[in-house]
C-alpha cells in the first residue's frame, strides 16, 4: 500500500498491518495497536519511520529487507 505517502498510525485501517521480512526469511504482522505505547511509539507516528527500529528476534538483524501494509492475514 505505499503509494508515495507516509501514514501515521492512527490512519491505518482497523484490519491493516505492517508486515516486516528479515533477510532470514522470517515474516511478522503487526497491528498499529502493537505498536503505539510501546518503546515511544505513539498514533502520530510515521508508518516507514519504523522501519530502522525493527531488528529481528531470529538472527538479530536491522533493518528489515522488505516492509509492507496490507490486510491482516489470518
């Protein structure tokens, strides 16, 4: 869904997440209610600015190799 903007996290669907993948192949979804409250993270924060604060809890590596918003996955 990045179509040359920068969302805050308030305006996120209530069914759309950030997905995050690792150059290790491991993929997370994560809601913006994960995310606001923890570590400084508040509503108004910027969607991409994220990205370099994301490290993977599998082989410790920052930042991810691809980051994308799209409709939760069950």
């Amino acid at each position: 869904m990045h179509n040359g903007t920068d969302p805050l996290l308030f305006d996120l669907a209530s069914r759309e997440c950030i997905n995050v993948e690792c150059q290790c192949g491991r993929v997370v979804q994560l809601a913006a209610y994960q995310l606001i409250g923890r570590n400084g993270i508040t509503g108004t924060t910027r969607a991409w600015s994220l990205r370099e604060r994301f490290r993977c809890l599998k082989c410790k590596r920052r930042p991810p190799k691809r980051m994308w918003i799209e409709k939760w996955r069950n």
